[in-house]
C-alpha cells in the first residue's frame, strides 16, 4: 500500500511531485503531437512570482552537460537548491520529473521525511545528474501571498533571502509586516 509507504510528514511533498509527474506526461504527448523539443524546462510553484526577468537561461542550454544538469537557487547553506522554481535540461527533467513512480516502485532510496529540497538534492545525485545552483539574481523568484477583499488587496512578496515587500495599497496586509 502506497499511503503506508508514506511518511505522513511527506505526504505534500510526494504528492506535488506526483503532479508534476502528470503535467510532466501531458507535455510530453503534445511536444510527440505537435513535433516540438524543448532544450530547458521550467517548473514553478503556484505560489512563486519572478521579482525580476530571469537571467542567462539561453547560456545554461548550451553549458557543457546542460542535458543532465538541474539549475535552481541554493538554499540557506548551500547543499540544497529551493523548490520554488527549477530548471532542467533535457535529459533531467525526465529524470526528475517522474521522482513519484520512481519512488512508488520502490526505485529510489527510502527518503527521510526532511522536506521537499532534501527530496530534490537525493533524487539529483541518485540520477547521477548534475546539479549547478545559480544566484537569486538568476531565478529572482519570491513566495507570494494575496491577501484582500473587494475594496483592499495586498500583495506581499517574500524574496529568496526571506525579506518581506508590499506590492499595492496600504495600509499593509498583517502576513507582510
């Protein structure tokens, strides 16, 4: 039984890998349909906004080994990369983006319920890919959070770095402050 495989504290993280597993299948039958390849992928989450313009993604596809290589932004201490949004070349993203079945087939080392940027760096090194963390600058993400009603909205972004900034009217949204 899968759910008893599950750490229950893991349970987000697998089943967002299982999405994107699907989002994953979908593309690959329209790229098959539509005769089309693509060198880099780019995955973010729903809850990800780019403060800025995404810098040197034409470059990485050219990089030596681009095709096994996961670019992302290091986390705090620089052994894993975030997961808000992740790059892949051509050969990873199969690689990685079918981490659920590869883990449910029992493919892929027991993982300790750590958290998803944990789950990321063991399935890299596991594919034996190559894992190349860029500065924020390069994937300027930030968490995002709306908050509102009809006569207010507050958008606060919170950068790579963990610092806080208000997008639209005051006063302030309290989750901002």
């Amino acid at each position: 039984n899968l759910q008893a495989k599950m750490p229950s504290s893991f349970h987000n993280v697998l089943e967002r890998w299982m999405r994107r597993e699907r989002l994953w299948n979908t593309s690959m039958g329209i790229q098959r349909r539509l005769k089309i390849s693509y060198d880099l992928l780019v995955i973010a989450k729903d809850d990800s906004f780019f403060a800025a313009d995404v810098r040197a993604p034409k470059a990485w596809a050219f990089a030596p080994d681009a095709g096994r290589t996961v670019w992302g932004v290091a986390q705090p201490g620089g052994k894993e990369i975030r997961d808000k949004t992740i790059v892949f070349g051509l050969e990873a993203a199969p690689a990685m983006l079918t981490l659920f079945s590869s883990w449910a087939r029992g493919g892929f080392p027991d993982h300790p319920a750590t958290g998803t940027e944990s789950f990321i760096l063991q399935a890299i090194l596991h594919a034996g890919l190559k894992l190349v963390m860029v500065p924020h600058e390069s994937l300027p993400e930030a968490d995002c959070m709306l908050e509102g009603n009809t006569t207010h909205v507050s958008l606060c972004l919170i950068d790579g770095g963990g610092e806080r900034k208000l997008v639209g009217p005051s006063p302030p949204a309290p989750f901002c402050s």
